[in-house]
C-alpha cells in the first residue's frame, strides 16, 4: 500500500480542473530529460485515455534517446514550432506544468503560460516553488516528477484505467531521474510503485535498454575526450570539474541528449564527492551539478550561478564564458567545503 503522500484537497481541486477540461496542454522545462518527458507523456496518455484533447509542449527538443517514448511523436516544441505552441496555449482550458519549479525554466513559452487565464496545475518535486499555478502539488522527499504523477493517478482512483503506455513513460521517468535506482530510492514504497507497473506490462528491462545502450560511437568517443581531455580534479576540495566547448562538441556531431550523465562520471572516482559539468551552448553555459551524501550542490548552484534543484542534483546557466564559469567553481569549492 502507498502512503497518503499528496494532500487529498490538493488532488481533489487537481482532479476538478482536470475532469472539466477538454483540452488540457502540459508542459515541460527547457532540456526535457526522462522525468520531464515520463511525466508529461505519461500524464498526456492518461488524459488521452479518458478522452481529452491532449498536447504536450516543450521549450526546445528532447533528445534523440528518447524519441522511442509513446507519445512524443505528438508533442511540439518552442524552438522549432513557436506558432504551434502558442496556438496550443491560447486554446488550453487547463496547464499542467511538471517536473521545474520556476517559470523561467519555461524558457520561451513561459510569457504565454503566465498570460493564460486557464487554470494552471504544478506538480514537480524540486523545493521551493514559485507560485505561480492554481494547484501546487510540490514534494521534494519523492524520487521524481513521474512518481508524483502515478501517485495522483491512483488517488484519483484510477490505477486500473493506466494504460501501459502510461506505465511505460512513468517507469522511465522515475528510473532516469533516479540513475536506475542508485540514488534517492532507498524508501520502499518507490519498489512497491515499481512493481503496480509492471502488473501493467512493463518491461524493465528493455526500456533500461532503450535508454542506457542506444547511444551513437561518436557519444562513446565524446565520453573518452571529455574524461581524458576536459577533466579537472580538485583533490584538496572532493570535487571534480568537466567541461565541454561548443567546438568540442562540433568535433564528435553532437546530437541533443549526448552529454546526458557525463556530470556523474566523476563520482565513480575514490574521493570525489562533488562533480559539476559545464556544457557551451550559442549564448551560455549550462551547468549541471551532482554529489554524493550530505554535499548540498543546490546551494552551490543557487549561490554562484542563480541555479537550484536537490541536495545531490542541480542545475544552472550562465551568460559568461567558460573560463568565467569554471573561476567561480574554483574559486569557491575551498570556503565552500568548509
């Protein structure tokens, strides 16, 4: 049995929005990974299946490891179809935004969600969320966004209408957002959830397949440059730093999603609590940082770069350049280990 984790007025007003809706649009964050888009699809099947007119958006593509997710041949993104999104948007009797905390992870959709009188409902696991939505369903101490989706499905009463491709988009969004349950995984309500879905067929090990051992030998060899040519130890400080240029990237046909679990390469090496990644996009540096125990790299993120997220899990962006970024890295890991 599952504890009653989700305030019940909270699912009640969240299953009122959602019962009266016709055509409910659900978005998700800039660089969708597989919680974003295991929730998202997830929740879009579900709704699908009780007959809504469902549209997933995102702000800019998903990656290319992912392309096989039911549903995502339906979702539209900002950066490619804007006119589409928007349309979507001003035609919503309902917003579903999951898996950020803060509408400008909204990137370019997020003036037009905040415009919208529709009803907005958020249901995310990151701390401190912005209010900014009609119904929050916030929780941090759930593994992911994906969990707090199957959760609310089941409190609504409806575990036996889950569909499996529903089933198959939450599995993959709480085992992507947990490194297939190696982190932030230990309560054991998270297996009992884990075994419901595979009562409704999934099968786990195929979609680890799908996700871990479909990557490209250029991403092999972009992993091999990144650790041997791009990796900077910091011993006195448990920390490691990687970072890759825009011509880096060039140099191996970088494909969205190929850098996806680089940051956490470092922590396999003895002593190194603290790993963080720098990734040069057009514009800006995007930041990605890991940790392992009671290391809180959220508030690394938020103190040097504006950034957030979970204790061991957090991410951030900077308009600076790449020798900028990784000063201010290096410059704080020492007081901050303290």
């Amino acid at each position: 049995m599952l504890s009653k984790v989700i305030d019940e007025a909270l699912v009640q007003k969240a299953k009122h929005i959602l019962n009266h809706a016709k055509h409910p649009v659900l978005i998700s964050h800039m660089g969708p990974d597989g919680d974003a888009m295991g929730s998202s699809l997830g929740l879009a099947d579900f709704l699908r299946e009780q007959g809504k007119q469902v549209q997933v958006l995102y702000p800019d593509a998903p990656p290319a490891f992912l392309n096989w997710m039911p549903g995502v041949e339906s979702a539209i993104h900002f950066t490619h179809s804007p006119e589409a999104c928007i349309a979507a948007i001003e035609a919503a009797d309902a917003l579903v935004l999951l898996d950020f905390n803060t509408s400008k992870r909204m990137a370019g959709l997020a003036p037009y969600v905040l415009e919208s009188r529709a009803k907005k409902i958020l249901i995310d696991h990151h701390p401190g969320p912005d209010d900014f939505a009609d119904v929050i369903l916030s929780y941090p101490n759930i593994s992911s966004t994906s969990e707090l989706v199957f959760r609310y499905i089941c409190r609504a009463g409806c575990f036996d209408e889950m569909s499996l491709s529903t089933a198959e988009c939450l599995y993959t969004g709480m085992m992507t957002d947990t490194g297939a349950f190696t982190y932030n995984s230990n309560g054991e309500e998270i297996y009992f959830i884990i075994s419901q879905l595979i009562r409704k067929g999934v099968k786990k090990d195929r979609i680890y397949d799908r996700v871990f051992n479909t990557y490209s030998a250029d991403r092999m060899r972009l992993m091999g440059f990144v650790l041997h040519s791009r990796m900077r130890i910091l011993d006195a400080c448990h920390s490691a730093i990687i970072h890759l240029s825009t011509d880096d990237l060039k140099g191996f046909d970088y494909q969205v999603g190929d850098t996806e679990g680089f940051v956490n390469l470092p922590l396999s090496i003895s002593g190194i609590y603290i790993s963080i990644f720098a990734r040069q996009e057009e514009n800006r540096i995007r930041l990605s940082f890991r940790s392992k125990g009671s290391y809180p790299v959220n508030q690394l993120a938020a103190e040097l770069f504006g950034g957030g997220g979970h204790v061991n899990a957090a991410g951030a962006e900077f308009s600076g350049s790449m020798e900028e970024a990784i000063a201010r890295i290096e410059a704080a890991l020492p007081d901050y280990l303290v």
